[in-house]
C-alpha cells in the first residue's frame, strides 16, 4: 500500500491504516518528544495527544509536502500549546557569543546523557534549542511560536548552550575523576 | 580523543537519526481517543440533522394546523376509519371462530385466546384513542408542541401574508369616481370673455391598470395606465335664438357656424344675460379626457393583512378626448373642441392605497388620490388651476 493511501485510509478512519502510521512514525515521534520535554511521562503525554491531532486533522493532508514533516510540526505544536498556556515569564536578552565550544571526546558521550540533559533545560531554553538546533527553525519562527522577541530567542538558546556546556564538562570531569 | 567541539554540532549529530519506541500502553490510549471521539462527531452531527428535521416537521405541523385548520379533522377522520377497519377485522375474526366451533370441526382452538387478547388490546387502544381526541376536543392546546405553537407569530392571522413575502408583483384593476375642480378664481378658462362666468365641476370617471413592484420592505414603486375623462361646466351662457355659437376665439373646427351676423356682437350679448331679447340661458360643457401614465413611489406603514401606504408621484397625461358642449332647454349641441388644452400635461399626485386582503393572493385595493394638474391649459384666461379628487377602487392581485 502507497503513503498516500495509507493516509487517504486513516482519513476514512480505518484502525489497521492507523496502527501502520503508528508503527512507521511512532518512533520518531516519540523522540522528538523526548526532547522537547523535561521528563519522559511528560513526553508520553505530549506524544499521544500529538497523535489523536495527527488523525483528527490527517484528512487536512494536502500531499504536498513530506507526511513525516507535517506530523512534525504536529507534534511541535502540541508541545508549544501546553508551553503557552503555561505563560512562562519572558526572560531579559543579554549579549552572548554565538559559538559555544565544548571540550569533548564523543565517544565519552552517550545518547541518553544528552537526551536527559536537554530535558534538564529550564523550559524556555528547552524549546528554543530544540527548535533552532535540532529542528532548524529560524529565530523568527521561534519568536512567532512562542511570541516572544527575536532577541528572547537568541539570548534564550544562548543561555541554553551555556549550561548545556557546563554539564557536559562537569559529567564529563566527573567520570575522569571518578 | 578529546577535541573541541561545536556544542550545536554534538547534540546534532548524536541525535541526528534519535528514535525510541513509545510506551506499548500509548497506542491504546491513542486509539481508545480516537473510537471515543469519531462516533461522538458522528452523533452530534446526526443529531444536529435530525433536530434540524424535527424543527421544520414541527413548523410544517403547526403551519398546516393555523392556516388549513381542517387538516387535522382529515386526520382524526382517517383514525376513525382506521378504528372502523380494526374493529372490523376483529368482528370477522370472532364469527370465523364461531362458525368454526359450532361446526365442530375444531376443538376449542388455541388461535381463539391470541385473538381474543388482541381484541382486548384493541378495544382498550381505541378507548385510550377516543379518549385522547376528546380531550384534544375540548383542550386543543393540551399538548407541549400546541402550547409552545401557541407562542409562535405563526398563529397570528396576521402571518398569512408573510408567507408571499416574496411576491413583489401586483396588478391591480381599478375603477374610481373623479371630482374635478380647480384650485383658482371659478371663472372659465373656455374664453377669456367668459372669464366672470361661474364655472363648476363634473363629476367623472376614471378606470385603468395599475402594477407594483416592491422594492423593498417598505418602498414599492408603481405605474400603469388609467384612461381619465374629465370635465366642467362654464354656467350662464346667453345664446341667442337659433344659432350656434360663431366664433369664440378658443373654439376650434367648429362646422356648423353658418350665421351671417357678425361675430362681435354675439359673443357680447352671450356675457349678458338678458340683453338680447329672445336669448336663452345655457351652459357650455367642456369634456376632456387623457390617457394617463402614472409614476408613483408607495412608502407602506402597515403591511400583513391590511396594508396601508402613503402614495406620492406624478403622472403624464396624453390628452385623448376634447370636446365643447352647449346645453340649453334640455339640448346638447357639440361646438367643436378647444384649442386652449395641451396635449402632453403633468399633474402631481398624492394619496393613500389601502390593500385588505380577501382570498389568498387577492386584495381589494381603495385608494383616495388627489391630482393636481400643471399647465392643462395653453393660454388659460383665468387662474384656473385644475385638479381631481379619485377614490380609486379595485382587486389587487399579488404575484
């Protein structure tokens, strides 16, 4: 069966097409949801409230662009929702170089040490990194997501490389020492 | 091997192709969400259907009830046929029973007792129905939708012409007795040497056609045709014996001035009663009559059953009929016509039309309408400013 049927089924609501969407996608989905929240319960919730709005809305699947990008954007936004309504003060810009440099071996470095350290971002931060270094929106986008000032979104990722830095190093220094 | 690395670069790339497989109990969730709310969309918008055809029954119901009354009786007619029917089937079911007893061929037949409950059932469903109609006899408004149709603007009489809202068109025909007289000095407009005779109206007659288009809730404009005959009567006129009037000078084509006396002094013995010795006293009629093509704007204050609308316009009046009559010892002798009538002349009208409607799209329209003509006259003599009063009366069909 073809993507675009498979999705032209969920859209009539057929169950099997549905967990097909589920099995293919959900895995991607749910990483992403990891990271861009601070706990993985929270994450869940996130992720399965992304999903009902994907099948709620996939008959709105225009067949232009990627599904997998749009599902995306989905989930991004049912995270960004929960985040508005929580109306978190902004937060003063303050001037920060752009290139934050870490002193890593890779190797030393795991998946989940990284994953758990986003995770550990103030919310703000969370977001912000997450959305301009891993899923590469632009400031602007950012600051129209959040509704914040362009200078918010810089000075918050920033602020999010800074600490993410002195976890690394200070993880980092601990295994050696330790 | 340490090195220095670009913060965003490190999450990047180790997160780069990052899946985890979700919570087994997450698709549940996610499809115990989705069975819920699919059906709860389809029911709400069944029902939003279903109560959407259950409002327009109700309004067809209630409808059918205030403005064909007598449907309802079809109806308790039909349930009464219906109970003859059944009562019939049942009275037939109880002789074959019988017959078939006393015949003896079947013993007490199991068949006997379902027919006999039903019977039962039956009669006791019946004297529930007859029941029931009673007190809708004599409480017709005993029931919750009846109560509540009670409160609709439905009920008003009134409504029946809101139903043809829509129908903007109306002809009517209409037939209107006509005053005619003049605003100015009563002397006569015929000659100028008749300027200090009394002159009086006639009453006449008006007829013609007149559609209406609605504009809108409250404007309407209107025209037609109405064919008009007007006159009035010049009083006092001296004639001498045995010969037509010669020659006033407004008279045109007259055939039969076959007198030899000068004209002069004829028309002065005519201003003077009595100077000439065999003369008689006569009166000299003018009748006109015009084609008139109204143009009116209808602003209506009450609509429904009675209308009720104030008229304004004018009307231009093609000049059809002109004629000079003299009347004298019961005669009446035509002279010609007047060459002092226009024949393209104006008058503003003002007035009220008043619709009562009478049988579903007809209307007896009474409209009082008062015309006051402009330049009638090409070199009228006195201010004889002419007008007529019409109470113009007719159907209206609306269409």
């Amino acid at each position: 069966m073809s993507l675009n049927k498979l999705i032209k089924q969920c859209a009539l609501n057929d169950k099997t097409a549905q967990a097909t969407v589920y099995e293919l996608y959900g895995s991607k989905l749910f990483a992403l949801c990891l990271k861009y929240s601070n706990n993985k319960q929270e994450a869940q919730d996130n992720f399965q409230d992304g999903f009902i709005t994907i099948f709620h809305k996939i008959e709105q699947f225009n067949f232009k662009g990627s599904f997998e990008g749009w599902m995306k954007r989905i989930m991004v936004n049912t995270v960004l929702q929960k985040y508005r309504k929580k109306n978190v003060l902004n937060i003063v810009t303050e001037n920060i170089p752009d290139e934050v440099i870490v002193d890593v071996d890779e190797d030393e470095v795991s998946l989940d040490m990284l994953l758990k350290l986003i995770q550990e971002l103030p919310e703000r931060y969370r977001l912000v990194f997450n959305l301009y270094v891993l899923d590469g929106y632009t400031h602007k986008e950012i600051s129209s997501f959040l509704n914040i000032a362009e200078g918010t979104s810089k000075s918050n990722l920033s602020r999010a490389r800074f600490i993410l830095k002195e976890k690394v190093e200070s993880i980092l220094s601990d295994q050696i020492s330790g | 091997m340490r090195e220095e690395k670009n913060i965003d670069r490190l999450f990047q790339e180790k997160l780069k192709d990052f899946e985890v497989l979700p919570p087994n109990k997450s698709w549940n969730f996610i499809e115990q969400n989705m069975v819920v709310k699919s059906p709860k969309k389809k029911t709400a918008f069944w029902m939003r259907v279903t109560s959407i055809a259950a409002m327009l029954l109700a309004f067809i119901t209630l409808g059918n009830k205030y403005i064909a009354p007598n449907n309802f009786s079809e109806i308790q007619q039909f349930i009464f046929k219906q109970k003859d029917t059944i009562k019939s089937i049942v009275q037939t079911g109880e002789a074959k029973t019988q017959t078939l007893l006393k015949n003896g061929t079947l013993k007490l037949p199991t068949k006997v007792i379902p027919l006999n409950a039903q019977k039962q059932i039956t009669e006791t469903e019946l004297e529930e129905f007859t029941i029931l109609e009673k007190v809708r006899q004599k409480q017709p408004n005993v029931s919750f939708t009846l109560k509540d149709g009670e409160n609709l603007p439905l009920n008003k009489e009134i409504s029946a012409p809101e139903f043809s809202k829509e129908k903007r068109w109306s002809i009517a025909y209409n037939v209107a007795p006509i005053y005619f007289s003049s605003f100015g000095s009563s002397s006569s407009p015929v000659n100028h040497e008749l300027e200090n005779n009394s002159v009086s109206g006639k009453s006449n007659f008006s007829h013609g056609i007149k559609i209406a288009f609605k504009l809108n809730n409250k404007f309407s404009v209107q025209s037609g045709v109405n064919l008009v005959g007007v006159g009035y009567t010049t009083n006092n006129i001296q004639l001498p014996p045995g010969v037509a009037i010669i020659s006033l000078t407004d008279i045109a084509g007259i055939s039969r001035t076959t007198s030899k006396i000068p004209a002069g002094s004829y028309t002065k013995k005519m201003e003077k009663p009595g100077s000439y010795p065999n003369s008689h006293t006569g009166s000299i009629d003018q009748v006109f009559g015009y084609i008139e093509i109204p143009l009116e704007i209808k602003y209506q204050i009450t609509g429904g059953k009675l209308g009720v609308n104030i008229v304004g316009g004018f009307s231009t009046l093609f000049l059809n009929k002109n004629e000079l009559l003299i009347e004298a010892d019961g005669f009446r002798t035509s002279i010609g016509e007047a060459s002092n009538l226009k024949d393209i002349n104006f008058s503003g009208n003002i007035g009220v039309d008043v619709d009562y409607l009478i049988h579903k799209n007809i209307y007896i329209n009474v409209s009082p309408m008062l015309k006051v003509q402009t330049n009638t006259f090409s070199k009228s003599t006195g201010d004889f400013q002419p007008y007529y009063l019409g109470i113009y009366t007719g159907l209206n069909f609306k269409f």
